[in-house]
C-alpha cells in the first residue's frame, strides 16, 4: 500500500469515527454506559474478525504481551474514558479541542519512542490544524470546568501514546492491542445494568461499535503501518471537525461563519498533506 492510499484510508476512518458524537446524542444513557457497551460490541466483533473462534494456541501466539501491545491498549481505553468523563465536566468545545492537542505529544513521543524525525511541514501542519480547530470552535471554548479540561488533556495524551505504540508494530498485527483496549472499555458495562435502554438506544449502540468503532479500527490497523506517527494523527484531526457537521446535518445545530473557515483550514491542510505524501510515492 501507498502513503496516499494509507491516508486516504486513514481518511475515511476518521470520517466514520466521526459519526460517534451524533450517535451519542441520539442514545439516551448515560456516557460511561455507552463507553461499555460500545466497547463489547466492538470487542466481540473484532474477536471474530480476527478469527478467534476458541483459544488455540495460533490465538494466544499473537498476545505477546510486549510494551507497545499493552500502552497501545491502555491508550485507546484511556483516550475514550478520559474524553467521555471530560464531556461531562466541561464544554464539548473543550473537550475536543484539548483532546486534539494530541500531535504535539505525537511528534514529542515519536521522536523519542520511534525515532521519527518531525520536519519542517509537519510543525506548519499541526501550525495550521490548531488554528483550524482554534476558528473552529471560537466562542465555544470556556475557561471554567477544570476538572473536565484535565481530562480532556489526560485523553489527548492517551490518544498520542495509542498512536505511537501501534506505529511501533507496524510489522505486525495492532488489532490485539486495540481488541485488548476496547475490552478494558467494556469493563464499564455494569453501568448499563442499572439503566433501561430503549429499542433506539440498543441500535444506536449496535451502530456505534459496529460501524464508529470497529470498521475504523480496523482501517486504522492497516493504514499506520505505511504512515509515520504524526502523519496519522494529523489525518485524524479531521474527526473534531466532521463531528459537529454531522450533528448539523441531521439534528441542525448549525455551525458558525468562523467554524466553517476553520473547517476550510484543517481540509486544507490534510488535503495538501496528502498531496506531498503522493509525491513522496
């Protein structure tokens, strides 16, 4: 595979990641229940993607148990726990934007764990996402829910230590770590115990760890492997920003002029992205 086929599919991915934030909308029950049940969901479908029928030992071969199988794992568990706690305690707007802080810590880590070295383009790239997301969510940002703001900040380091140790086994298979991960989110599924969910809510859980989760995930797995560590979560960036547009399109929050220079900004900057990474093919 390409750099431009590998990020033209990371691409996609963020865009189904991106559908998370209306899907949680739509179903009524509580954030930690759905982290859960969504984890299981996507958890059992990964099992059986993978092939996984019953413990043999060509199954439990590929549980090495090594440092980036296990911080790849508790770096997506931490990303999403972390970042649904931060929702409840500060500004959607907050919490999003601080989470994507996440390519500083990339680029810091990569250079560090992975050895990649950040160029020039890269620090204008992540220059122009923050100044996109910045525009983007311009008057929605809020100084008080500190709590929430730490761990937004705690799940955007998460995110960055997930996507460089899933870089480190970019010769192997990362889905084990990202199984591993969503089975540690499923360890909040007691929660869902003590709610009633509705018809609409068990789709709209079916959803998110079918089609948010799991596809994506996979894509994810495929596409690190033929891109550098800040690469990827600079693609990724394009999930805060599809996340709010699908809310507009099918609930109607409409965005603001400066939301949609934002969004202009950070399409740009992953579009021509891209286009060097074709260049380097």
């Amino acid at each position: 595979m390409t750099h431009t086929r590998a990020a033209l599919l990371l691409a996609f991915a963020a865009l189904m990641f991106s559908s998370g934030g209306l899907m949680i909308k739509v179903v009524d029950l509580s954030p930690v229940a759905i982290v859960g049940a969504r984890g299981a969901i996507t958890a059992v479908v990964l099992w059986f993607y993978m092939r996984w029928p019953k413990f043999t030992p060509e199954f439990t071969s590929k549980f090495t148990w090594s440092v980036a199988q296990l911080g790849a794992a508790l770096g997506i568990a931490g990303a999403q726990f972390f970042f649904v706690l931060a929702t409840k305690q500060t500004t959607a707007a907050n919490a999003v934007f601080i989470q994507f802080s996440a390519p500083i810590y990339v680029a810091l880590l990569g250079i560090w764990l992975l050895g990649e070295r950040v160029k020039l383009a890269d620090w204008l790239s992540m220059l122009l996402v923050f100044t996109g997301l910045g525009f983007f969510f311009a008057g929605d940002l809020d100084i008080s829910g500190l709590w929430g703001n730490v761990n937004a900040l705690i799940s955007g380091i998460s995110l960055a230590f997930f996507i460089v140790f899933m870089r480190m086994q970019k010769d192997g298979s990362a889905l084990e770590s990202i199984f591993l991960g969503n089975v540690l989110c499923a360890l909040c599924l007691p929660f869902l115990l003590t709610q009633t969910p509705s018809l609409a809510d068990w789709g709209g859980l079916l959803f998110l760890g079918l089609f948010q989760m799991s596809i994506p995930f996979v894509m994810l797995s495929v596409s690190i492997r033929y891109l550098t560590a800040l690469e990827a979560i600079i693609i990724q960036t394009l999930e805060p920003i599809l996340n709010p547009i699908w809310v507009f399109l099918v609930i109607g929050e409409r965005p603001t002029p400066l939301a949609l220079v934002g969004c202009f900004i950070v399409f740009a900057t992953v579009f021509v992205r891209s286009l060097r990474l074709n260049r380097a093919d």
